[in-house]
C-alpha cells in the first residue's frame, strides 16, 4: 500500500491535538504497510526481515534499482518501520524499496553493535544474490541510512573483517551507491558510539576506514549536530577525496541532528537532494 494523505499540517512542525509533537516523517510512516516482507536471515529463532516497497507497475521478472535503507536509533532504538517513508519515497521514483531489521543493541542479550553490522552486511548480500526474486538489478543497489542507521549503510562498503560465518562471503555486500543521512561516522570520543562499542571502537569507525575503491557516497548533515557532530563528515569526505573516491556533503546551516525529519518542505528538499545524486552517479539509474 503506497502512501496516503497526511493531515494538511504535516508541512508545519506537526503538533497533535494533544499537544505532543510529532515527526513528519513519524506522521508518514504510520500511514504506509510494505508490498511484502522477505526473511533475509534467521538468528537463534528469530527471522530478520526485508520490508520492501514495490514501485507502481512492477512485476514478475523486472530488474529495477533498489533503494535500500537501515534505521536510525543509536543502534538500540526503533524498528524497519520507521524508514518506511525513505524505501517508499524512492519506490514511487521506480526503484524497489526495502527497509531493513536488524538486531538492535542489548547487551543483557549479548548483542553488540557487531552484531548490528553483521546484519547489515547479511542483508546486502542476501539482497544481492536473491535479485532474481527481488525484482532488483544487482548492479544498481543504493544503501542507505540515518544516523546510527548510516553508520550501518557505510558499515556494507567498509568493514570487511566484520561478517556473519553464516554469510557467502562470495557475494558482495558492497553497494554501488552510499547515501548517508546524519551518519555515526566518527566513532571516537569526538564523535558517536566509543561507548557503545566499547574498547574495539576503531574497528567500527567509518572515518578511520576509508580506502580506494569505495561507492560513490552522498552525505546530508546538519552544521549544530551535536549528536554526531558534523566535524566528522568533513573528515570523512576529505579521507574520501584523499583516496580516490566520489563523496559529496550537503550541509544545512544551523541544521540539528536530523534536521529534514521534522517537517515536509525539509524532507522533500532532502530526497529531491538524494535523487539527484543517484541520478548523477548511476549509470543505469532511474
């Protein structure tokens, strides 16, 4: 079911009627279901799902771009279902959308932010050798992310050593494009996470991973983030041009963590930002 009509004040920094403030893009999410949800992974007894947004039109036998997203949360928060705007938003541009589960953080259950990148990197992989079935070119997957989430989508071109054993490391998880929104991109003091990780923080530090060779990367963040402060993107990015690679950053001015996911007119300007980078580094793209 594509997305239905928000109530008329979803533009403004929505406020109910009970007076609590609410997210546009929470607003959006709780009016979209997936076309379908696909385990990519079981672990122990639980089945990790794919959710995934069809585009209008689509049948049997395609192979479109996917436009695949991991949610935000400091890695301990939220579900699939709050990225369900991003996977539809690119599923109405024709693209296969699909929103990742994955294992969030709990350490009285013994899952760590490893964990969480294993994941990520499964469900790239399973995604790329199930395209036939997926509906998805192979050739043409977009890996996306916010905040934490972010972290997770650089987590698919960077940590190579990370893997599930369950995995067929035969098949690359590696995306061809990397849209990064807020991303946990500095995992140091100075930035996000050195205490949710723990003492192997580097091994997870996108920053200090960089090397030739990666995908084409968008970033969109806040210049008052203070929650992963932008100081790390503008590392990352200049790491990124020092290797080789393509790597843009687009900055919103006195923008705070998040800052597109409050309000439409924010949001719209971000997705039209992230479509045209797809189109200007896909090949094949829509």
């Amino acid at each position: 079911m594509k997305r239905q009509c928000v109530i008329a004040c979803a533009g403004m920094m929505a406020v109910a009627a009970c007076g609590q403030n609410i997210r546009y893009v929470d607003k959006v999410a709780a009016q979209l279901k997936p076309d379908r949800n696909v385990v990519y992974k079981n672990v122990g007894q639980r089945a990790l799902s794919l959710h995934v947004f069809n585009p209008e039109g689509f049948k049997d036998g395609d192979r479109r771009p996917a436009f695949v997203t991991f949610h935000g949360g400091g890695w301990s928060g939220r579900s699939a279902e709050y990225f369900y705007p991003y996977a539809d938003e690119f599923a109405q541009r024709g693209m296969v959308g699909v929103s990742v589960e994955y294992r969030l953080l709990n350490k009285k259950q013994g899952i760590t932010v490893f964990d969480c990148v294993k994941d990520a990197r499964s469900a790239i992989r399973f995604i790329r050798a199930n395209a036939r079935m997926l509906g998805i070119d192979p050739e043409r997957i977009v890996v996306s992310g916010g905040s934490a989430g972010g972290h997770l989508a650089a987590a698919t071109a960077l940590f190579d050593d990370v893997n599930d054993p369950q995995d067929d490391l035969s098949v690359s998880c590696r995306p061809d494009l990397l849209v990064l929104y807020y991303p946990v991109i500095d995992t140091s003091a100075e930035g996000y996470g050195q205490k949710k990780i723990g003492e192997r923080w580097r091994e997870l530090s996108p920053v200090d991973h960089v090397k030739p060779g990666l995908p084409p990367t968008l970033l969109l963040h806040g210049t008052k983030d203070t929650v992963t402060p932008i100081a790390g993107a503008e590392r990352f990015r200049r790491a990124m041009l020092s290797a080789g690679n393509v790597c843009e950053l687009i900055t919103q001015e006195g923008g705070v963590h998040g800052y597109f996911i409050y309000e439409k007119e924010p949001f719209d300007a971000a997705m039209r930002q992230t479509l045209e980078f797809i189109r200007r580094y896909s090949s094949r793209g829509k």
